[in-house]
C-alpha cells in the first residue's frame, strides 16, 4: 500500500514526498525486524522455550541425520568435522558446519563449545569420540548428563563408561532391536526408527500431573509413558505408577505426540 501511494505521489509531481515514503517504509521494515531479533531471546526466555545448543562431533550419516532431527526440534545445532565432504552435505541441509579437527581445543571454541548444553560425538573412531568427550569434561566443565558418545566396538563401552560418558554400540543396539522384532512384528510398529518416531527423556516439574497416577494423565493418542527414573533406581512404568517431583520419564512415540506428551509433563 505504501508503495502504490508512493507511486502516485510521483505521478502527481511530489517527487521529495514519494522519496521520503519509501525511505520511511523501508526504514520500518528495517526496524521491525531488528525489534524482532533482539525480543526473541527475551521472549523465549519469559516463556522457557530457548533452543539448546547442541554440538555434534562428525558429520557423517549419523552426525547429519541426529543434526536433521534435532533441527526439527527446533534446537540449535552445529557439526564439527574434518571431512569437506562431510561438512558440504551438511551445509546443504542447512545445517551450521565448522570444518576442523574436533581434538583441537580452538576448533571446539570457534564453534561454540563455550555456550553448549550437549555434546554428542558420532564419529567412527572411539579414540575421537572419548578424546573429545574428556576434553569436554576438563576443558570446558561439561558434566555426565551433557555428552553422549557413539562406540563403533562394543568392546570399548566399558572405557567409556568408566569415565562417565553416556554412550551407545550401534551394534548391540540394532542387534537388540532386531531381536525384539523377530516374532513380534507390532513391537516398534510406534515407535519405528524413522524420521517419524521420537523417544525422550524429561523432567517431571508440572504441579498437574505430580502425584497422579500415569493411568489418571491424559497423554497424545500416539504416545507412551514406558520408563521412569526415580534417583538411582530405573522403574517399568505402569498405569499405577505415580509421578513425583523430580522423576524423570521416557516416552516414545509419533515425534509430535511425544513433544505434546512432554509439554504435559514438564
């Protein structure tokens, strides 16, 4: 509309007044989305969605499609990997890249190892993944619950464990899962490992639903409330299991059932 009238101010003659309409809409435009920028942190931070800062050694297959879910999600994600290739793929799904050796402290640092809340190292050597891991920890005050590590040989989970780094064998874990399938076809029929199934883990906060019964909250239709930890102990959730303060659930599920499962909880 500003423009149509700046364009009949021209035709009328009114060459300065046309001129100054436009420099006043674009300087609108321009402050509107400074304005924009510059609340949404606060926003965020009044209403508690902030994006985590999340940051993910090796941009292979699994660092890119981990990236890709994570973005989904709507967190903030950065990969780190010493492979152009990799880090080409990755920028192509929009995904931010720091090209660099991840064992290299300034390399962690350009890419924000600082302002991180997780660390996941996928790559397929455990040396990297543990080397990381431990520089996190020592350099940067990074606790057990903020890394996650892939270990491609099973037989290096203990090292791993024993420095008090969550991690994961893809082998054993598909191993596991193929096994559960095999004569029980429906078992992830939910939760199957696509781009459409989420599991995850939160904190119970919400004053609603501490000291109800899981059968007594109203969860998503396409959602499973399936472990609890409660302290030290991991508990098989069931109906009558109540929820306390502080406990934290696992759910799985379709990937927006289980964020709208989350939101109740939490």
């Amino acid at each position: 509309m500003a423009v149509y009238f700046s364009i009949r101010l021209n035709d009328m003659g009114l060459v300065t007044e046309s001129t100054a309409l436009l420099g006043l809409m674009f300087i609108t435009i321009i402050l509107t989305v400074l304005i924009t920028g510059l609340s949404a942190r606060f926003i965020a931070k009044r209403t508690g969605v902030i994006p985590m800062e999340i940051l993910i050694i090796g941009g292979g297959g699994v660092g890119r499609t981990l990236a890709e879910r994570f973005i989904k999600r709507g967190e903030n994600v950065v990969i780190i990997d010493n492979n152009e290739e990799n880090c080409k793929k990755a920028m192509k799904l929009g995904i931010r890249t720091v090209h660099g050796d991840a064992e290299d402290v300034g390399v962690l640092k350009k890419a924000g190892i600082g302002k991180t809340k997780y660390l996941v190292a996928t790559t397929d050597h455990d040396n990297t993944n543990l080397l990381v891991c431990q520089v996190a920890r020592t350099k940067f005050g990074f606790t057990e619950e903020k890394l996650v590590a892939r270990v491609n040989n099973p037989e290096n989970l203990n090292a791993f464990k024993d420095l008090g780094i969550r991690s994961i064998s893809p082998i054993i874990a598909t191993a596991t899962m193929l096994d559960g399938m095999v004569g029980h076809p429906l078992m992830f029929s939910m939760c199957e490992v696509s781009s459409e199934g989420d599991i995850i883990e939160v904190r119970v906060s919400n004053k609603n639903v501490i000291g109800k019964a899981i059968k007594d909250i109203t969860l998503p239709k396409d959602s499973l409330l399936v472990m609890l930890r409660r302290g030290n102990d991991s508990l098989i959730a069931h109906g009558d299991t109540t929820l306390e303060e502080g406990d934290h659930v696992t759910i799985v599920g379709k990937m927006n059932a289980v964020r709208e499962a989350a939101d109740i909880i939490k």
